[in-house]
C-alpha cells in the first residue's frame, strides 16, 4: 500500500505534539510486531485517541489504519484525510463490509486499530467490549494486542471544553499479544477486557501525581476522582443516544 500522505502527516503532527509541549511515556512497544498484520485493540477516552494512538506503532516503525466511522469519512474536511491515511470506514448499516475489509487488510501485513468499546468512555474505566476484535484477529490470523491511552482525555474528550495547553503527559502501554482462535469469541473479548483493564490500572497509577491529583474530572472515581462513575456513565450514554434519537426524528418530519 502506497503512503504519500501519511508519513509528512506524521512529521507534522510531531511538530505538533512537540509545539503543544506533550511528553510521551511509552511501555511494552516491543509487543507490536515489526512486519505483519497485527490488529490493535485500543481503550477509549477522548476524540483524538486515533491521532496519539497511532503513535504506539512508532517505535516498530508501523502504520496503523484505524477503524473509524463513516461519518468522519462523509465529513468534508476529514473525510479526504482518512481515506489518503488508508484509514478503514466502519457502517454500522454495513458492518459485514467493514469487517470484510479489515480482514482484508490485516491478511495484506498492515496493522489496524480498532475501538472495541465502540464508544468514548465517559468514566475513563473500561466499558464492556465488543466481540469484534477477537473476532477480526481470529479470521484473519492475526495476533490482537491491547494498547492503553492515558492523558489524552485531557486534551478533548466529551462533557469538557478542549484543552491545548502546554505539557501534558500522553501515556501509552502495550500488553502481550492475544492469539485468539474463534472457537469462543466471547471468552477472547472477557480475556482481552481482562488485560486492557491490568494495563490501564498499572498506566493510571504510573502517571505522574502532579499531573492529576484527587478529585480531577479526567480521574476515574474508583481513584478518587471526579469523573462519573460507570453507572453515571452508563445513564448520561443513554440520554445522549434517546437526545440524538429525538434530534434524527425532528429533522426528518421537518424534511416533510
């Protein structure tokens, strides 16, 4: 696969990160495989996750082709963006598709990137998983390795203004490769839950204190923060769904 657009996006966004004064941690990057497919399974705090994420590949020298809605693909400015990244739209109308077409990628050698919480998570813990991941890696024979994001939460997530100030630690952990099989999709997904929730326990408690002391609203409650908890998570999700409900509804009977 040709990259004409993806590598000087690279150079930019570094120069990017390093004018926002970011400080990178990196853990465990030895576990992304230098040459062949590899499906990444990423946890999900905040809307520039598949930005910073993709630095996780750096160090093994690798492109990752995120799946990502197809709503940013049909979006004016990042739609001719992800589609010159090679990135891989997901329809939900069409799921078998998109499935279809990571399987294809990951059996080419490329590694993509994938959200299996589907959606960011408001709490900053893991929500449930989707049987996807485990699903994609098993069709196409591909190791599934958990990656953790800490700290990017901080800088644009849901519920709180955008923040680009300078110097803010971006923490990114990898954990050992799942091998699944498809013989139990399910007991992959608890498996591979079971690992994102260690390597984010050990990230939380490895990021500097300064940078979030008791009470910050970017620090999961069940660590003496400020955020909602899962069950409050859980409930602001659902309003937000039935609001875009009511709004989808409304626009279609003023179409009328």
């Amino acid at each position: 696969m040709r990259d004409l657009v993806y590598p000087p996006v690279i150079v930019t966004a570094k120069v990017l990160f390093r004018a926002m004064g970011l400080r990178f941690r990196f853990e465990g990057t030895e576990h992304i495989p230098r040459s062949g497919g590899a499906l990444l399974a990423f946890n999900h705090v905040s809307y520039v996750d598949f930005v910073l994420g993709g630095y996780a590949a750096q160090p093994a020298g690798r492109l990752v082709r995120f799946m990502a809605k197809r709503e940013l693909f049909d979006h004016r400015w990042t739609g001719p963006v992800m589609r010159s990244l090679h990135h891989i739209s997901v329809d939900r109308a069409d799921g078998l598709a998109s499935y279809d077409e990571g399987v294809r990628y990951l059996r080419s050698g490329e590694i993509v990137g994938i959200f299996p919480e589907a959606t960011i998570s408001r709490s900053f813990e893991l929500k449930d998983l989707k049987t996807g991941a485990a699903r994609l890696a098993a069709t196409a024979g591909v190791p599934l390795v958990p990656v953790v994001l800490w700290g990017t939460q901080r800088i644009k997530t849901k519920d709180h203004p955008q923040d680009f100030s300078r110097g803010k630690t971006i923490a990114i952990t990898v954990g050992e490769p799942l091998h699944p099989t498809g013989d139990s999709p399910v007991a992959d997904t608890l498996e591979l839950k079971a690992r994102m929730r260690e390597l984010l326990d050990r990230t939380i408690r490895a990021y500097p204190d300064e940078e979030q002391p008791a009470g910050s609203w970017w620090l999961p409650a069940s660590y003496g923060g400020s955020a909602p908890t899962p069950e409050e998570a859980e409930r602001l999700d659902a309003n937000e769904k039935r609001d875009r409900a009511r709004a989808r509804a409304a626009k279609r009977a003023a179409r009328r």
